[in-house]
C-alpha cells in the first residue's frame, strides 16, 4: 500500500509539466496573427 501512495506523489509533478506545455502553445498562436 506505501508502494500505492508514491504512485500518487508521481502523478502530481506530471501535471506540473502539462502546465508549461500550454505556455508554449501561446507564443504559437502569436506567429499566426
């Protein structure tokens, strides 16, 4: 079961890296202006 919980402590920094993907998705928008 501890093993289970420090799956859940790797899911969290995952959806930290997602948070900077749609930054880049921005400036993309700006080149097609």
């Amino acid at each position: 079961m501890e093993r289970g919980r420090e799956g859940e402590n790797y899911q969290l920094p995952i959806t930290n890296y997602q948070l900077p993907i749609t930054n880049y998705q921005l400036p993309i928008t700006n080149y097609q202006l």
